[in-house]
C-alpha cells in the first residue's frame, strides 16, 4: 500500500468512526488490534469507541495534522466537544472542551493494527478552570 | 530535503539535545520556533530544554517511532528517568517513571520551526501510585 493510499484508507477509518459505522469498522481495524500495548482486538476498539460517544455525544474526529510513511501514520487529531458527566476522570458535565490527541497507527494488510495515542487530558482540566474563574 | 535528509537531521537534533550541547542548537532550530501554539523562539527553546535537564539529571531522549513525511517528522520518544523534585505538577522526588511523549515536528530550511507535543503526564502519575502501595 503506497502512502496515498494509506492517506485515503485513513480518512476511510476517521469518516467510519464519525458515521459511527461499527459494522463497517472491521474493515479499518485488525481483529488483533493493539491499544496502547493492550491486545484488546476489533471487539474492545469498538467498545472503546462508543463508550466515547456516550461520554462524548456530539464527538467529532477531526485531521489537524497527518504524517504518513507506510506501514505508519501519525496524526494529531483536534477535539471541539461537550462532553456530558466525566471525562478522564474530569467533571466537565456539559462544559465545551477542546483538546488534541496525538496518536500513531500501525497499519497491516489496509487495516489498523497497533495504536499508540496520548491524550492531552491536562488541556482538559486547564478549560475547566478557565471556564469556572469564580470555583477556581 | 528528502525524506532520508530529514531522518538523518532529526537524529542529529535528538543527539544534539542528549548531549546538552547548547552551541549547536540553534543549527537544528529554527529563531522563531513555536511550540505547542506558542512561539516561545530559540532562547525560549533553549531554556526549558535546560529546565527539563534540571529537574530531570538523568534525561535521555530514546526515539521509540519515527514517521517521516517532509516537512514533518512525527515521533514517539520514551522515557525512563529518574526526576528530582516535581514533575509535571507531580511529587516524584527521585522515583524512577517511565513515560511517553507524542510529538509532531515541522521543518523549515532544515530546522524545527513548529513542534506540537503531548506528554502522557498520566502514565507518571500511575507510576507513582504503583510504586507507593502502601500510601495509595
């Protein structure tokens, strides 16, 4: 797979995650897919993602920034979103949030197979503060 | 300069940072370098490099993933290191943490001009909270 075509089999996995098409998802994602160094296969993934969607609800994946160089892409992916209750452990409860992630995917036969993703939660937390001065 | 030349820079910037070799950093970062939104310059660059140094004697910068793409370099350096003090906000106090950092490059005429980084800063606070069971 040459890098264009790793470039357009990427966006194909973001447009799927923000259709939340899970039954299209196994085409994106290896049944052995690695999270973080966790094996937690096609079945966790897709759980991983609604879990966020139900945090999330108007959760939107969104391309900042891609690198691509087969078999890998890293991508720093911007997010603009209300969360409702908690999120990484954070009470936002509603509160707009932004915040990146900057994330690295293996790829194998067109499909993701291992992903290593930082999550700035500390972004979070400092739009917390600045969205209640008068708690801070 | 091709994706080879900017691999090859790259690994001469880490190098350089290792070293703490100061002089030369300004032949691998660009004056007005941004980073993280900020154009915080070479002198600014220089400074919390050398506060990174302080807090942490031990530093060493390992690249674990590398994904070239010119202008672009997106890389996953590891960690392991013992901090003096705080880090991140965190009592770590000579406690040895292993953490990762998700980080995007963009050169310009050979040099880092723009850097987009996120630190898994929770991965330290695990860390910590494993290393002392009988405080947690």
């Amino acid at each position: 797979m040459d890098k264009q075509e790793l470039i357009d089999r990427y966006r194909g996995y973001i447009d799927c995650l923000n259709r939340q098409d899970w039954s299209a998802l196994g085409q994106f994602v290896d049944q052995n897919v690695q999270y973080n160094g966790q094996r937690i296969g096609l079945s966790g993934y897709q759980a991983m993602l609604e879990n966020d969607f139900r945090t999330i609800p108007d959760l939107r994946f969104v391309i900042d920034l891609l690198v691509a160089d087969p078999p890998h892409i890293a991508a720093r992916l911007c997010f603009d979103c209300t969360p409702v209750g908690e999120l990484f452990g954070l009470p936002v409860n509603g509160t707009r949030v932004r915040f990146s992630e900057n994330v690295f995917y293996q790829f194998r036969e067109g499909r993701v197979c291992n992903v290593h993703s930082v999550i700035d939660k500390a972004a979070v937390a400092a739009e917390l503060l600045h969205s209640r001065p008068n708690d801070g």
